[in-house]
C-alpha cells in the first residue's frame, strides 16, 4: 500500500477508537492527529463538515469522516476482509454495528442524566438493549465465532466504558448476560483493542464524567468521599 494515512481523533471518542481498531487488525500504518473539540483549529473545521472525529486523511488530497465509512474504506483497500463473505450476513453484521451506535447514544445519556429518575430510566433501557443482544450472540469467542470483524471493534469501545464505569460504580446493567460477558472478555484481552486508547484513558474518562454535573456525577462524588474515609 502507497496510501499515506493521517487520523485525526480526539482522545476519549469511542468512534474513533473503531478507526484505530480497525487500522490495527489491518496492520495499516497511520499517523494520529489528537485535537481538542473544545477548541478546534480552523484547519480542522474544512476538513470535517460536521466538526467531528474521527477524520481520516488520505495522502494530500482527500479526508473522509464517520467511522463507518473509514472502516469499510479501510477494509476495501487492503487484503482480506473484517467482514463476512455472505451478503446477508454481512448486512446483519452492519444491522447490528447500527444497533452498537444506538448503545453509544445511551451511554451517553447515562452519564448526562440530570436526575435520578432520568438515569434509572437510562440504566433499564440499556440493561433492555444488552439482553436483546445477547439473544443474538452465539458461542462466542466474538459476534462471529472465532473470527474477529469490524462489528467487534465497535463493540470493544463499548465494553470498556464499562470497564472503567464499573471500577467506580456499580451500576449492574450487565448482569445476567454471560455471553456477552464472554465476548467482553475476549475483546479487552485483544492487543488492538487494549492498545486503541492511551494508557490514561479511564482517569481521563473518569474526570470527564465527574465534571458533567449529572446524577451520575454525584454518584461518583460519594463513592470518591467514601473511598477516601475508607482509607483514612
């Protein structure tokens, strides 16, 4: 491959952590480009008409937005394929990458809720959206067998908020579904997936989520008065 490539990402973004996955399985090698999105530099603004990352630059000439785009680009130009060979299956592959986006958007409702009644009804929704995937699941290791896809790197990003959510939380809304335990597992243990975030992520995450002035926040403010009246 004689493509050069730029990602431009923001550190915290579980979109862009789907691009590095995928460049990572890829074996594609990238330059990485972190901005503030609070602060965005004019030259960022012209190559991203919705202002958001992550932002993949091809050579000189061309940039593409949204991660699903960048992934399937990503998968088209290089050898083998993150996705199945069957039509049909692949469209159920993406179905469900559309359904791991919808997971996102209820994350991120969780951690913004202002109230209490706003975040249980944001926590019962996405314990409702978890069990309708794992009906889906099979044995595992990942959604397809033994095979890694684009669709598990969407589905890293989302396993690791809670990954880090739980390590100041308990907000049990993956209970009592072992195949998706399963297939979380496997995913946090893969070198791509590890590896797609800086190692301080979940104290980044963690502060960000703590600034938000939400249910949640104030939620994480107790446990962090209680841990340290605990040590004390």
């Amino acid at each position: 491959m004689t493509r050069e490539f730029e990602l431009i990402t923001h550190v915290l973004c579980p979109y862009v952590q789907r691009s590095v996955i995928v460049l990572s399985e890829k074996r594609i090698p990238y330059r990485r480009t972190d901005i503030d999105l609070a602060n965005k530099p004019n030259w960022f603004q012209e190559i991203s008409p919705l202002g958001k990352v992550p932002v993949l630059v091809v050579g000189e000439r061309q940039s593409l937005f949204e991660s699903a785009v960048i992934c399937e680009y990503l998968n088209e130009v290089t050898p083998g394929s993150l996705h199945p060979e069957d039509p049909l299956e692949r469209a159920y592959h993406r179905a469900w990458i559309e359904f791991g986006s919808s997971l996102l958007s209820g994350i991120a409702q969780l951690y913004n809720a202002p109230t209490l009644e706003e975040f249980d009804a944001s926590r019962n929704t996405l314990r409702a959206r978890f069990g309708q995937l794992e009906e889906r699941l099979g044995s595992g290791p990942y959604f397809y067998g033994e095979n890694f896809q684009i669709i598990d790197a969407v589905y890293g990003p989302i396993f690791r908020y809670f990954d880090v959510f739980e390590s100041a939380l308990d907000l049990g809304i993956l209970d009592n579904v072992e195949k998706i335990q399963v297939w979380r597992s496997h995913l946090r243990a893969r070198e791509s997936v590890g590896q797609a975030v800086t190692f301080d992520y979940p104290d980044r995450l963690l502060d960000f989520v703590r600034k938000r002035g939400s249910y949640m926040s104030q939620l994480m403010a107790c446990t962090d008065v209680d841990s340290t009246v605990k040590r004390a």
